[in-house]
C-alpha cells in the first residue's frame, strides 16, 4: 500500500494524485495522510511521518478530466476533514477509468458527500465574510501610518480561498486577518500569507467600536429576533471577536418594550391621518387643519380636501362618499349634480337643510383624468370619479371620527357603499330599493339608517329601478327626520 503524507495543501495532492493515477494505484492501495488535519484516512494518525513525502521528481502525464472537476476540489479541498483527500482521488480515479458523466450524478455516494463538503465550505465562506471584524493599529510601514487588524476564527481552511474578497472589498487599506490556521496580510499590492497566530495577537479594541455599536443598535430589529435561528447563523464561537455582542443581553432585554412601541406606531399608520387631526379645539379647527392631511396619496393628486359643512349642533348627520369634481372645486360638498336631486328630496322627506350637518367618508376627490372633447372653462381634460377604495376610507377615518364625536349626531344617514362601510365595516351591504329603512345602532349615533347615494341613482339606467332606489332614499331621510324627533320643515326646538 501506498502511504503519501501531505502538507495539507490541494497542490501536493494533486501531485502525487496524477502520479498514482498513471501508476494503476487503485484507491483502496492509498493511504492518505495529512499533517495539516491532524488526522489520516484509515489506521496510523498517530505514527503519521514528521515530514510530507516527497513529490514525484517527474510529474505525472496530464489528466483528461472535466474542467468542473477542478473547481469542485478546490473548494472540497479548503474543508478540514482528512477524507476529504481519499475521496477526491477516488472521484479522480473513477472518471479516468471511464466514468465522464460521474460529477452529473447527484445521487452517487462519492458526489453526495463531495457536496456536503462543499456547502460546508461556502457556508463558512459566507460567515467569514460577515463575521471578521477589523480594528485599527498604528503601523509605520502600513499606508498611512495604520493597519487594520482581524482576528477569527474558521470552521475550515479558507483564509487563502477568502483573501481575495477582502482585497477586492477593502483595497484602499492595509489589513491583516490572523486565524489559528493561515494569516493573511495585503499592502496594497499583493496578498502574502504567513503561519497561524494566536487570539492575544490581534487588538481587542478601537475607537471605531462605538460607532459600530450604535449603528448595530440602531438597525436591531426586535420584530424579527428568533434566537434559534440567531445562533444558527452567528454561532457563540464568533462572539469574542464581534463588538455587537456585547450588546446583546440588552437589545434582547428591550425586545418587549419596542415591540409595543412599534404596535402603536402600526396603528398609527393604519389610521394614517391620525397625526394630521387636531385633538382638540372644534369643528373650525377640524376644517382648517384638514388642507394640511397627508394621510394617504389622494393629497398628491392635485385637488383639495373638502370639509364637512352645517351646524354644529346639527342632529341628523348625512355622509357621503367622497367630493365630486364640482365639490372639489368649490370646496364644499354636495354642491353638484348629485348635491341637487338630494337638496330636491329634502323638501319631499320634510327637511330643513339648516338641521343637517353634510359631509363625506373621503376627504379628497379620487378621479382619473380623461381627454375632452369640449372642454369646460378652456381646460383640455376632463375628471372623472373613481371610487375610493376601502384603505383611502379606513386613512380618512380619523377625520370623520373628530367630526363625528363634536357633533354627536342623534342619527346617521350613511348615502352609498363606502359611506356605509366606513360605518359598520368592509362586509356591510346595501339594501334592496324595496326595503323599509331599518334603524340600527353605531359607535357614531343612537341610530344609523342606510341607503344610496343620489350619484347612483342619477347613473341608474332603468328608470324603474332609478324610482325605486329614490324612494328608498326619500323614506330614509323621513325615516332619519321622525328618529331625531325633528318637525317637518324644522327643528322642533333647540334642543336634543
């Protein structure tokens, strides 16, 4: 049997690897010992030979194997098992025997563990690169007066494999990375590498520490902190060389706290124009701070907000959906089309406008802009409405629940989908036009009544439905009259 003893490096392995191969050895004739490891690849680890054995004094013919098969044992090569040697000399002797396709085969047992080996090995990469932490030491014959010096610790023997990311991603200073195995040292024109060195020769401090720390802690992200997986992917032995750490015990023991503060600055953002209403003050208050509500993107869409309009003390509240371009541009609402037919319906439900208090789910005007064939007032587009949607009604909600709890109206009409739902929530339905109106409780009134808004029935094909549907409303808005116990034209009284 052979015996070949190695310096750990991939270049003596293949050496002599090529040597055996065109001496016949077959791979149960050779037994690989390696200095490096520590270890062997069958019996006699402890009586290894003090010395590597010598390289052939004439190399090997050259080898006919696919190119792949280098660059899959140059990284298998890096890992610190010793039978990471006798299984690349099988893999070799199996493919110049005949087995080509051999690295194509996922399922072979030598190919299997060929990629063990290699995810370990770039799984360690991948902790190299995130885990070496570099300290500044003052150096004369550095660049600069200075070198930044890392010490760490690697599951395997990748410092040579490694240094070039570190070249590439810190070229502009000199560096030394000091590991148990290898150093490695750049000066700005090439990388040198020199024996193994201890922990108490790096620095253990700098005065970069403490920026470091305080950005660590600023990025700390207590939402997603799972300590499983925080040991899984920075395992405790790299902790002695990473500052943050030391912070950790702390960050953890905040955890509780910044979750509840991230909840309520949540909500806040769900209910986006809450920072935007005034908390206290009145309904002119209410008004004036509105044109300043970013709450949502509408403020972006070039109109202005519309505020609700009428009495303070207003007992029957009527809500629409969102201003119309006429509303938007006179900044009030139900002064267009749509305003017109329920101003007309009121006379016939036996209201007063002046018992009414008029506003809107949706502050601002949501439309899309269309060419115009005629434009009017000179403009060359024309706006046309969009619905809002149920997240435009759930950002607005902060301003109609201010409204609402100044006026705290005996009843509510809602006039609409969206109005509705932005009362009694996202599942709420319409009513059939045939329907009596119905009288319910809400957060906002003793009694709630639903029914459609004067747009749809302005935009109703058939003219039976249109009837129907403006019946519906007349008797809701009768219905809303009689509930407030207001008399026909007027308040009774000015009271509640």
């Amino acid at each position: 049997m052979a015996r070949i003893v190695l310096d750990g490096s991939l270049q003596g392995w293949r050496a002599h690897a090529r040597a055996l191969v065109a001496s016949g050895a077959s791979p149960e004739e050779v037994q690989w010992v390696d200095l490096l490891r520590g270890g062997s690849a069958g019996a006699g680890g402890l009586f290894a030979p003090p010395d590597p054995t010598p390289l052939p004094s004439e190399p090997g013919p050259e080898l006919m194997v696919p190119r792949a098969f280098a660059r899959h044992a140059g990284t298998a090569a890096c890992h610190r098992s010793p039978e990471v040697w006798p299984l690349l000399y099988r893999l070799l002797h199996r493919i110049v025997a005949g087995e080509r396709q051999l690295l194509d085969d996922p399922l072979d047992p030598d190919i299997a563990a060929l990629t063990r080996l290699e995810k370990a090995v770039r799984r360690d990469a991948h902790k190299m690169h995130a885990f070496v932490r570099f300290r500044r030491v003052e150096d004369p014959s550095a660049r600069g007066g200075e070198r930044f010096v890392a010490w760490y610790q690697p599951s395997h023997l990748i410092v040579e494999r490694e240094a070039g990311f570190f070249r590439e991603r810190f070229p502009s200073m000199d560096w030394s990375i000091l590991t148990p195995d290898r150093c490695a040292h750049w000066d700005g024109a090439a990388v040198r590498f020199t024996p193994g060195a201890p922990r108490d020769h790096a620095p253990d401090h700098d005065e970069l520490e403490e920026m470091w720390c305080s950005y660590y802690a600023s990025i700390f992200n207590p939402a997603r902190v799972k300590l499983k997986a925080m040991a899984a992917e920075m395992p405790r032995k790299f902790w002695p060389t990473l500052p943050e750490t030391a912070q950790l015990p702390r960050l953890l023991a905040d955890v509780p706290r910044r979750l509840e503060e991230m909840a309520r600055t949540s909500r806040r953002a769900a209910d986006s124009a809450h920072p935007f209403v005034p908390q206290d003050g009145g309904l002119d208050r209410l008004r004036g701070a509105l044109s300043g509500c970013e709450g949502c993107e509408l403020h972006r869409n070039g109109t202005g907000p519309v505020p609700g309009e009428g009495s303070p003390d207003a007992k029957v509240v009527l809500l629409g959906e969102q201003p119309g371009d006429t509303e938007e541009r006179e900044g009030r609402p139900f002064v267009g089309p749509a305003g017109a037919l329920l101003r007309r319906l009121f006379t016939d439900a036996g209201l007063d406008e002046r018992d009414l208090y008029l506003t809107n789910a949706v502050k601002h005007f949501r439309h899309e802009v269309q060419p115009s064939g005629s434009p009017p007032e000179g403009r060359g587009k024309r706006r046309i409405h969009k619905r809002p949607t149920t997240q435009h009604s759930s950002r607005c909600q902060p301003w109609l629940d201010a409204e609402l709890q100044h006026i705290q109206p005996r009843v509510l009409v809602s006039l609409g989908t969206t109005a509705l739902r932005s009362i009694h929530g996202p599942t709420a339905r319409m009513p059939d036009p045939a329907d009596t109106p119905a009288e319910r409780p809400s957060r906002y009134a003793p009694a709630t009544l639903s029914t459609f808004h004067p747009a749809a029935i302005l935009r109703a094909v058939e003219e039976p439905r249109r009837q129907r549907m403006m019946g519906h409303l007349v008797a809701t808005l009768t219905a809303a009259r009689e509930a407030a116990g207001l008399v026909t034209g007027r308040s009774a009284g000015d009271s509640r």
